[in-house]
C-alpha cells in the first residue's frame, strides 16, 4: 500500500518498518539520545524531537515497535533534496560523526527571524483588544519605525514608510490566514 505522508515539515525524518525482502537487520533504539525534546504517541505513530548541538532532530516513528528493523521514508517531492539532507544529518550523527553546521533550509536566517517576528508583532498589534482601533500609522511608528520620527498627515499619506508599513501589514495578514504553511514546508 502507499504510505501517506502528512504535510510535514521536510526537515522531519520518517521512520517505518522495514519490509523482510530488503534484508535490514538494523533497528534503532531513540531511548539512548542523550537528550529528548518531545516524545509523543500519537495515533499515526511517535513524533520525536532530538536535542543536539547543532540542531533539533525531527523524527516520525510511524511504527515504534521495539526492536523492529527500520527504514528511512522519503518523499520525492519538491522538498526532496532538504528531506534527503535531514536524512543524511540524522544518519551521520547516529553512526557517531561529530555535528556539522546546519544545512541551508533547515532553520530560519537571522534576517527571516526577524522579519517573521516583526510580521507576528504586526498581526498582535493589529489584533489587539486593549487597543482595536490600531491604525496604520500606529503599526508603523510603533514596530517599524520605533527611532524614526514619522510624518503626519499628507507627508505621512505620501510617503515610502506608509507604503512599506501597507505591504508588511498586508504580508503579516496573509501569512496569518494561512501563509504558515509554507514555512511549515521549508
């Protein structure tokens, strides 16, 4: 049968069973990691997140059967190439090798974290009930341009900074109405 696979973040590597005809003896015992993030059962299998040094590890267990051979499950798609990155990193670190730095896709940029918390601070501040009635011009003195004095009326209406404040608000929304999606995927 297939294997169905939910829409995962591609730095999660999928654990199953292997299949008696590949021959795999080896299996996998998680509960000697050093350190354990999260550990869950879940209906679908255990979701796992492994501490290291140079980063968590992402793991899904579709069958945790102790003892049980295992098999790496890949899905070809568009994120085949950080999928098989996350793959090699976890395999490397369970033969022993000493952590690497992370690949590219695994983790946010210093510039994207900030950018996503800027957007998060918009969405907050737009939603806020102690202050509803958050204008565009609020956002923007407030989270954009907290050192910077701003204009007011038409210099304000006019200007770059309303524009920029326009398009961050505007992406801010749309990453809340369901843009963290495509975060999700890498």
């Amino acid at each position: 049968p297939a294997i169905w696979l939910p829409a995962l973040s591609p730095t999660t590597v999928v654990l199953d069973t292997a299949h008696p005809d590949l021959g795999i003896a080896t299996s996998l015992d998680l509960d000697k990691w050093p350190l354990i993030l999260v550990d869950r059962q879940l209906s679908n299998g255990r979701h796992l997140v492994l501490a290291d040094t140079d980063g968590p590890h992402r793991l899904w267990l579709r069958d945790s059967s102790p003892g049980q051979p295992i098999a790496y499950v890949i899905a070809k798609d568009a994120s085949f190439d950080l999928r098989l990155a996350a793959v090699r990193r976890l395999d490397r670190r369970l033969a022993g090798a000493p952590p690497v730095k992370l690949p590219r896709g695994f983790a946010p940029t210093a510039f994207q974290r900030h950018r996503l918390s800027l957007l998060l601070d918009i969405i907050d501040m737009a939603n806020d009930r102690d202050d509803p009635d958050a204008t565009t011009y609020d956002i923007a003195r407030n989270l954009i341009y907290a050192r910077m004095g701003i204009g007011r009326g038409t210099e304000w209406k006019t200007s770059s900074e309303r524009r920029r404040t326009q398009r961050l608000i505007e992406e801010a929304f749309a990453l809340r109405d369901g843009g963290y999606r495509g975060l999700l995927r890498g």
